[in-house]
C-alpha cells in the first residue's frame, strides 16, 4: 500500500527490500522519514541502540536538504530511500541543490560548550560518528544525494 499527497505518492516500496519516502521541503516533515528508518531497521532486527542513531543522522540530513540544499524553497522535495540486503542498511537523502561545497571540520564540542564557537555546525559531524559509512555529494536523478549505511554485524 502506498500513502498518497497532492503531489503523488509519498511512501512507496520500489522493490521488497527498498522503501522511498518523497517528502516536501517544510521543517518538520523530516520526522516521516525518521520515523520509516527506524520502523523499517526495527523490522529487519536493529537494535534500538543503533535505531536511535539512525534517526538522529536522517533527521540532520534532512535538515541540511532541506535548508542547505533546497535553500527552504517551498516547491523543492527531499526524497529519502532506504533499503537492506541482509547485511548493510543503507539510507539516501537527496535534495535538488549542488551538494556540499566544503566538508566542514570537526567542530570543538568543549569551545560550543563553553560558548566561545557558534552552536551550529554539528548534523555532518553526528553524522559522521553515528553511522558506519557516509558518503557525501554522489549524483543521482535529483541532484544532490548523501549516502549513509549501517551494519548488521555492529548491532549484535
Ligand atoms: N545537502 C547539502 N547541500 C549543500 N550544502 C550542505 C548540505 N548539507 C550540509 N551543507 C553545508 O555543510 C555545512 C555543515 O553542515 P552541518 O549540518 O554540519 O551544520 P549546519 O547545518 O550549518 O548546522 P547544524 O546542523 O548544527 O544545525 C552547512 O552549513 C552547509 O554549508
Ligand atoms: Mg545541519
């Protein structure tokens, strides 16, 4: 079954082991897609360890689409796929802009702490330390996309 909106279909499985939610480019609905990662990690046997970082890393991933990619344009979607292969699963976020123009640097957590650097700058770093493999500015039919996959073999 897939859950349709006005601009088509939100939620659909493009093969049994790959799911695509396309979502719209609002704050907010970034909690769709967590929500399928982790339904969809739980299914295939993650533990809710590792369910909880997934959805932190999709939700900052989303975010950045959403903000740094589609540059808040209220007609640009963010399509996010998921799918498992019995080993690695893999989620893609994609937006319609130019990917990352310079991966930023670990930030300083004890100087943001401490208030002496901005509060900002912490999605790719999380992103980075909760997954097991990220790629960042592959190509696909949307545009942008990053790529992250988590392990079976991690969670037991
Ligand atoms: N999808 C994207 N497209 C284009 N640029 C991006 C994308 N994602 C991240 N960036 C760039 O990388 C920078 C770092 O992203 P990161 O998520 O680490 O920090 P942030 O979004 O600026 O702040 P925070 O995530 O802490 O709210 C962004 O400021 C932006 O310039
Ligand atoms: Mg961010």
């Amino acid at each position: 079954m897939n859950v349709t909106s006005d601009q088509g279909e939100m939620i659909r499985f493009l093969d049994e082991q790959t799911l695509e939610v396309n979502l719209p480019n609002k704050l907010g609905y970034e909690r769709i897609a967590m929500d399928c990662t982790a339904s969809f990690a739980r299914i295939v046997g993650f533990v809710p360890e590792r369910i909880s970082d997934l959805k932190t890393a999709v939700a900052e991933a989303c975010l950045n689409a959403m903000e740094h990619g589609n540059r808040g344009r209220s007609d640009a979607r963010v399509i996010v796929s998921m799918n498992f292969d019995g080993q690695t699963f893999s989620v893609s976020v994609m937006d319609e802009g130019e990917g990352i123009v310079e991966l930023p640097e670990d930030p300083d957590i004890e100087k943001k702490i401490e208030r002496l650097e901005p509060p900002r700058g912490l999605g790719i770093f999380l992103i980075r330390r909760l997954m097991d493999h990220v790629e960042f500015n592959k190509l696909s039919d949307q545009g942008n996309m990053l790529r992250m996959v988590l392990k079976m073999s991690r969670s037991h």
